[in-house]
C-alpha cells in the first residue's frame, strides 16, 4: 500500500467517522416510560409502510380463522388497550406514540402455532394456537399488551437502525485491519464477524427489549383494566409447553422463560399500584 493510499484511507475513515457521530447525535431517543436511551436512524414511517405491505400479504396467503366472536374479542381487547395508551399519554401531556397507527387485527387459523405479533404501526396477528395458552380475556390481553408495547416503543425501528450500524462498523473494522476480518470468514467458511455481531450484539440487545415490552405489556394492559396477574400463569403454561425445546439464553433473542416468570412476578405488585385502570377526563 503506498502513501497516497493511505492518506486516501484516512480521508474515508474520518468522513465515515464524521457521518457516524452525526447521525448517533440527531438520532439518539428514549423509550416511553422506561425513559431507555434508543438509536434509531431508519425513518419509522419506511417501516409502517413496509409492514402495512407484508401484512396484506399475510392476510392473502394465511387462513384466517371464521370465528368472528373469537375475532370480535381480540378487536375488543386491542381497542380497549389502544385507548388507554392514548390516553395515559395525552394526560401526561407527552407526545402520544401510536398518534400515526392504522390498528388493525387478524386471527390466523392455525393451532400449531402458539404466537401473536404487531407490526410497526399497530398491525397485529394472533394465532389460535395461542389461545390454548391464554385460556381467558385477562391471559390474552396480556399476550397482546405485550406485543402492542414492541410497536409503541418502536423496536422494531431500533433493530433495523442496530443492525444497519453494525454492518456499516463490520465494513470499516474490516477496512481498518486490512481485509482480516473477511480473510477469516473466508478461511473459515462462516460469516465470523455476523456471528459475533449476532450472538455478542444483537441477542442481548433484543432480550433487553423483550424484558422492556414485558413491562411495558404490563403496564398498558393494566391501565386498559385487565388482570395482569394472569400474565404469570400465562408463562407458567408457555415454560411447560415448550419443557426441554429452550435453547440456552444467550443463543436466544429472548429471556429465558424463568427470568421472566421472576420478572414479571417482581413488576407486578409495582405496575399494579402505580398504573391502575385509567380513566378518561
């Protein structure tokens, strides 16, 4: 490598270095409630549109279940969880996040499957195997709160921004040291440094969120008026259905179930006191 090389090399680093501390400065944010620092620089209203696209997609090509009052139920409670998060932050006087929703709800026919998810911009899908978990409006509220508090905190804006930072980091290592980084993946027939990113980066990060939706699940859901003491039965049931397929927790992107059946039973008694059912002004 030769002089004018160099310098050209440093010329990039500094100007990468440069934009990097910018974007960290202009688009460092908190989460609601938990006040948690966030980095996000993915426009969230990219992602609302991509998810409100997919999300047609799903509804084309599941089978969504024909039990309206089952459907009717979940309508119901995402309403009632919808309104009390609007109004716990109106009358905080703090910007409401979910002011540019489009809520909308599925039922998925489909009892292998024990799940519910929300996309960016309250687009929500609850599988009717999941029901056999929640058993009651109190269980699924809190499955749903849960899933609605990823959407109010925007983590899935956070993800894309992590994962866009550390593939933009992986790149200027690699510059940096010479092209060792990707020598070795190639040397060693794996992705090296997707792998360390994946397990040493991007899992702890996303556990911490799903501990940070399984508060602030508790915390709309009780403001809506349900029973978040159901939520620990909840996991209790979710801890015996999957007994010996968990994978250890630091391969997971989520808490071992243990931590937070814990978790949950010590937030409780606190959630209960400080965020009780909320009534309208």
């Amino acid at each position: 490598m030769n002089y004018i090389d160099i310098i050209n090399k440093r010329k990039f680093l500094r100007f990468v270095s440069c934009c990097a501390c910018g974007l960290i400065i202009s688009s460092c944010t908190t989460a609601p409630i938990t006040e948690r620092k966030q980095f996000k620089i993915i426009p969230e209203s990219t992602l609302n549109r991509q998810a409100a696209q997919i999300y047609e997609k799903v509804k084309s090509k599941e089978k969504l279940s024909d039990d309206l009052n089952q459907l009717n139920e979940i309508k119901e409670i995402g309403h009632q969880i919808e309104l009390a998060v609007s109004e716990y932050f109106n009358q905080n006087n703090i910007a409401d996040p979910t002011a540019n929703f489009k809520w909308e709800y599925i039922l998925v026919d489909n009892k292998k499957i024990k799940n519910a998810w929300c996309m960016p911009g309250g687009k929500i899908a609850v599988y009717s195997g999941i029901l056999e978990v929640t058993k009651n409006k109190h269980g699924l509220a809190s499955v749903m709160g849960h899933e609605i508090a990823h959407a109010v905190a925007k983590h899935s804006v956070e993800r894309a921004s992590r994962s866009m930072a550390v593939n933009i980091g992986t790149q200027i290592a690699d510059i940096i040291s010479g092209g060792k980084i990707s020598g070795a993946s190639r040397a060693a027939g794996v992705d090296v440094a997707g792998m360390l990113a994946h397990f040493g980066i991007m899992n702890p990060f996303n556990r911490k969120q799903e501990s940070e939706a399984d508060y602030l699940g508790l915390i709309f859901t009780s403001l809506a008026g349900f029973d978040i003491r159901e939520s620990v039965k909840i996991w209790e049931r979710m801890k015996e259905a999957n007994k010996g397929k968990e994978p250890p927790e630091w391969m997971s992107t989520h808490p071992s179930t243990s931590r937070r059946i814990q978790q949950i039973k010590d937030w409780i008694p606190g959630v209960i006191l400080e965020y009780p059912p909320i009534k309208k002004i």
